[in-house]
C-alpha cells in the first residue's frame, strides 16, 4: 500500500490505496486540503479494482468540499460500474452529508459507537443480586 499526503493551508489529508480495494483517509478533508487531492484520488479510484470500501475512521476534520470530494469518488466509480462505499464515517460527515440531502444516496456507514459495558453497582461491592 502507498500512502500520499496533500497539505493546503491549514490541514493535511493522507491517504492509501490497497491492491484489494481498501482506500484509506486520514486527516483534514476539507477546501484546504481537497483541491490538491482531487485529481490524484481520481485517478488512484480509476486504477483501483470495482469494489472499493473507503474507511474514514481517521478523518479529523471535513466541511462540504470533503463531502463534495466523497461523492464524485462515488460517481466515477459507479460509471465504471463498480461499487463504492463509505465506512467508519464520522459524524461531522454525516451531518454535512444530511444537510445537503446526499445520505440517501451514498453508502455511508457510521463508526461504530463504543460499547459501554454496564455493571451491577451491587455486584461490584460483593453483594450478589
């Protein structure tokens, strides 16, 4: 896997395509970072095979140019008529992606929620239930 990294003014936006189709983002996506990675994440998704899951667990920050970058990647792919879908996407992304009525289209997954294991306070102190 090779990773590429595209800095703008204020952020930094790496990224990494494996052979299987696994693209990895991490970082910024956002004005400040999408313009200098647009043409190379383009091509890397034209190159890359027909199923292509993208993992957005390490984005920090996207405003509506990330969104806007999210879905012509969701485009192209689907006119080479492969399938592409978002995981691991944070929720600043899905609020974007909602105010502007695009969730209903691409295939984006949340993160997961943590799972919080809840305990019986009686249980801890030796009490039995």
């Amino acid at each position: 896997m090779t990773h590429y990294i595209s800095q703008g003014g204020e952020g930094e936006l790496s990224y990494a395509m494996s052979e299987q189709g696994h693209f990895t983002i991490r970082g910024s996506l956002s004005f400040a970072t999408v313009e200098k990675a647009h043409p190379h994440t383009l091509s890397l998704i034209a190159a890359a095979p027909l199923q292509i899951s993208v993992d957005m667990a390490g984005v920090t920050q996207a405003d509506s140019a990330g969104v806007a970058l999210m879905i012509e990647w969701w485009r192209n792919q689907r006119l080479r008529h492969g399938v592409l879908e978002f995981i691991n996407v944070p929720s600043q992304i899905l609020a974007i992606a909602d105010a502007c009525g695009v969730n209903e289209v691409l295939p984006l997954q949340p993160l997961p929620r943590p799972h919080l294991e809840v305990t019986n306070r009686r249980e801890e102190a030796g009490h039995g239930v």
